[in-house]
C-alpha cells in the first residue's frame, strides 16, 4: 500500500506527463476515467490562459494556442490555486516555443497581456497624494523610494504591440493595416477607478517611471530620465505621478556609506 | 409566501452559484434569491471582482466555496492560500464556509481539478489534521463536500460516507451533500445512492449542491461527468428529495458553470428546488 504522499505524486506524473505506470496497480479503474480528471486540468488551465492572452489567442488561431498552452501547463504548472494569477512566464515561454519563431512580436503581445492581467486583480492600494512628501527634508529627497501602486506595470517593446494587441481584441477601433517597421513603443499600464488602463508613455516618462517600479531611488529614476532628455522637468514629472495615483506608498533607502560620519 | 416585485419570493434557503456574467444583473436588480456562493478563489487579489462582491453582500448572505485549499494534499495545506482565504472570510463575514475532500496540490504544483483519495486510514489523519488547521485559522467550522468520483483505489477501506461521518466526529467539521455527486459517483463506481445518503450523519449537514452533468461514452462505457453544464437531472431531483427526508430542510445551492444561461434559468432552478422541498415537506417548507 503506498503512502499518500507516493500516490499523489504519481496521480500527479500521470495526469502531467501521462506516465501511468506508477499509478497503474493501484487503481480499479484508469484508461478512460484517468482522462476524464486529465482532460479537467489541461482544459480548464488552457481556458484560464485564453482568458488572460485574448490577443495572443487570436494571433495564432485557438487551435494552436490550445496547443501551445497545453505544453505550458505541462511544463509549468501553477504554483497557486488564483488562476488569474497564473501565466507568469508564458510571453517567455512563447519567445522560446519553436513553432511561435516566425512570429517576433508574439511574446511582446503576452508580456503586455501579462501586465493587464494581473493590473486587473493586483492587490488593492490607496493611491498617495503629493502630500505624502510633505515631510521629506530636502537633503533626504535623492534617496526617496516611491512604491508604486501594484497594479502598475511597464513594458518596453521594438514592435508597436500596442496596436497589434488593439487590432486583435475583436473590436473594430484600430483596423488599418500595422507597419511594424513603424518602430516601437513603450507602455504603461495601470488601474483607476477598478478599470484597466494602458497607455504609451514618451522616453524620459518611461525611463523615469520604470526605474522607480523596479525599486530604484529618486536620484537613479531622475539621472535615468534625464539621460533619456536632458530637459527633463522632475519636479513637474513627480507632480504627474501622483496625479496619476500610481504611489502606494514613501519611504527612504539607507543612506550611503560615505555620508556616515 | 408573499409575491415581491411581482416575483415569486424564494426563501431564504435558496441559493444560486455567483458567476461574473451574471454580476452587473445582480447588483442592478437584486433578485429575490437567499444567498449566493461564490468560489473563494475569485476574490482573493483585488480590483473590480471584489468591489463588486461587497455591492452583493450589501443586500444578500454569502457562502465561501473553497476549491483550492487542497484539503486532502499529504503535504498539508499551503499557508499562504490559508492566509488569503482567512482575510476573505474576514471582509465579507460569510453565512457558511465550504471545501472539498479531495487534493489538488502535489509538489506543490495545482492541478486544479477535485482530485480522488484513497479512503484509509492514513487518509483520515491526514484530512483531519489539514481540516482542523483550517478550521482553527478561520475560527470556525468548515463544510465539506462529497466529491464527484470516476475511479477508485484498490488500498481503499473505508466508504465514502463513513469517512466524511468519522471526519465529522474528529474536527467537529459539518457537510455539504452535493446530491448530484452522490448521484453521478453512484452511477460511475456502481454503489447505491440512497444507502449513501443513509449512511450519512444526517445532524451534520448544512447545506445542499444541486447541478447539472453530462452523459458520455468512454471507451465503450457510459460515464456521468459533473460538469454543471446542464438543469438538474430529474433523476437527481428525486435523490434531493430523499435528502431533504433525511436532512430536514437545508440551505440548498444551484451551481451552473459550462453552458452558463441567462440569469432567470438559473433562477427558475432555484424556485424549482423551494417547490420540490415544499412538495417533500409540506406547506411549513417555506416559512424557515
């Protein structure tokens, strides 16, 4: 009699790798009814990433998607039992599928569906006024860390994915023929008021705002904006971030080394 | 009972399964339904799902429905999605919180399905402590729910309902009958839905699923799959009303999933239920 803990990893090889063999003596039935809770999984799974790549979805017709998905899922199983937050690693996974080559701009679609996904039920944050820095001493405004909302994501991309993904959601708002030697585009995405928002943003905006999502300090987003446009106005772009009610939340990184006395 | 709004009242007793085409209806009309469950799962980041679900709590009772605890998994329940489901209970103070027995989680990876347990003693331990953990983290007593079942294990020795009464008696937990599993097990595994329902501690119930399923023919086999994607059977419909000789009269729940209808179907369901307990149990059905 194997312990629970046996058969559930091979009730597991089973339904994923369609390996039986371990499974095999210990159940009164297999063969069809095996497939009945296989087919529960892969279908089920297959209807969750539909559901949260619909451009990527149509870009390959639902045939090979369904394909595609199934050897995600095969690969990749959720780690969690929120299926809207499973699907971290499919726009990678697709950049290396074989079959998916010829189509360079595909895992840039899913990177952007990625981030609208999850823009739509990432954890729920009071957005902060400008207020909030009503009591940063001048001296300590280099290192501010700004925490953005978590539904706020950025993505850069050298094909116009914006339009592409526009083209592809069925409605008939942005049906001209793409160029995609048009150039590429860089991207916000964000949420107001529960609704999912995306919009393209210029360089020094994107470099500015993207450096302070991934937990860079005032002074490193500032110099990474401003290497991007030497005018860059930080003072009016800080002022646009809240606006926006993109920061969650004001702290400050440790100060450097050499300032200690 | 007293038409509303020209409609025909339910009780309080009926319930409907919430499902996200159906919301904006919902909270527009506020149909005359007692409750409605929801699957934990689907509220637990944030944004517009659970905004909305605050707009229905507002006018209705609510009941949890786990599917991802994975209360059968021998690596014991994840912490983490413990934690998620205790702060859902704790914004939206639900009537009843329910799950499954049944695992979905191997290695950590979810294979989101009901997966099926050997009922053995090891299995009992194992059950009963991921449930009294649940239990002691949400502060209160679970349901759980009878699985839909498509195969067996040959180590099993202990039946069904008399693994979910020893449960009962171990963690103080309560159950969920879902009839139409009762009735879709009994067909697939060849045991007899009535001895089950017999075997039941019928104390220990506190709420009913009732759902659709599907027949199909499987390598020469003809299968029962529960997959809520059909009225409730009228062979169903007859097990219900042995239930509710058996159980008295039960918070009773309507789940539609696969081929969604139009939210009135699935309502005219629910009434179909109040009508079936009021036939089982006379005119006295309705006033609980």
């Amino acid at each position: 009699m194997p312990a629970l803990a046996e058969l559930q990893a091979a009730f597991r090889r089973a339904l994923l790798e369609e390996d039986e063999s371990a499974l095999a003596g210990l159940v009164e039935e297999g063969g069809a009814r095996l497939d009945i809770h296989r087919n529960n999984l892969f279908a089920s799974l297959g209807a969750v990433l539909a559901e949260s790549f619909p451009a990527v979805c149509r870009l390959v017709d639902a045939r090979f998607f369904a394909y595609a998905a199934h050897e995600f899922v095969r690969r990749h199983p959720p780690r969690r039992a929120v299926l809207a937050e499973y699907g971290e690693g499919f726009a990678d996974f697709l950049a290396e599928f074989p079959p998916c080559r010829d189509l360079a701009y595909l895992a840039d679609v899913a990177r952007l569906e990625w981030l609208m996904a999850r823009a739509a039920t990432a954890a729920d944050a009071a957005p902060l006024a400008a207020e909030a820095l009503a009591g940063v001493a001048p001296a300590d405004t280099p290192r501010l860390l700004l925490r953005l909302h978590p539904a706020w994501g950025f993505l850069a991309s050298p094909w116009p994915v914006d339009r592409i993904w526009r083209a592809n959601r069925g409605a008939a708002s942005d049906m001209a023929p793409i160029d995609l030697a048009q150039g590429g585009v860089r991207l916000e995405i964000g949420r107001s008021d529960n609704e999912v928002a995306m919009r393209a943003l210029d360089a020094p905006a994107f470099a500015f705002r993207a450096a302070l999502a991934q937990g860079g300090t005032l002074e490193e987003a500032a110099i990474a904006a401003l290497i991007a446009d030497p005018e860059f106005d930080l003072a009016a772009a800080l002022a646009r971030l809240f606006h926006d009610g993109a920061v969650a939340g004001v702290a400050l990184a440790p100060p450097a080394a050499e300032t200690v006395p | 009972m007293i038409p509303r709004d020209g409609r025909q009242a339910i009780p309080a007793l009926m319930g409907i399964g919430l499902r996200a085409p159906h919301l904006a209806e919902i909270i527009a009309a506020r149909p005359a339904i007692g409750w409605f469950e929801v699957h934990a799962e689907n509220y637990m980041g944030g944004g517009a799902a659970p905004a909305q679900l605050e707009r229905v709590r507002r006018d209705h009772a609510l009941s949890l429905h786990g599917v991802g605890l994975s209360l059968g998994s021998a690596e014991g329940v994840d912490a983490a999605h413990l934690a998620r489901l205790r702060r859902l209970v704790e914004r939206f103070e639900p009537a009843r919180v329910s799950e499954h027995l049944s695992w979905s989680v191997a290695s950590g990876a979810y294979l989101n399905d009901l997966l099926p347990l050997p009922y053995t003693e090891e299995t009992l331990a194992v059950v009963a402590a991921n449930l009294e953990r649940a239990q002691e983290a949400l502060r209160r007593a679970l349901l759980l729910e009878n699985p839909s079942r498509y195969l067996r294990f040959r180590h099993s020795t202990i039946p069904e309902p008399q693994f979910l009464a020893e449960l009962v008696r171990r963690t103080g937990c309560g159950l969920l009958c879902d009839v139409n599993n009762i009735f879709v097990s009994a067909r697939n595994l060849g045991f007899d839905a009535m001895a089950y329902l017999e075997a039941l501690p019928a104390g220990a119930v506190g709420e009913i699923h009732l759902a659709g399923h599907a027949a199909v023919m499987r390598d020469g086999e003809a299968l029962l799959i529960d997959d809520h994607g059909a009225p409730v059977a009228p062979e169903v419909w007859a097990l219900y009303g042995a239930a509710l000789r058996r159980f008295g009269l039960v918070a009773t729940l309507v789940e539609w999933d696969k081929n969604l209808p139009d939210l009135p179907v699935l309502l005219e369901e629910a009434r179909k239920a109040e009508r079936a307990a009021a036939a089982t149990l006379g005119d006295h059905a309705g006033a609980r």
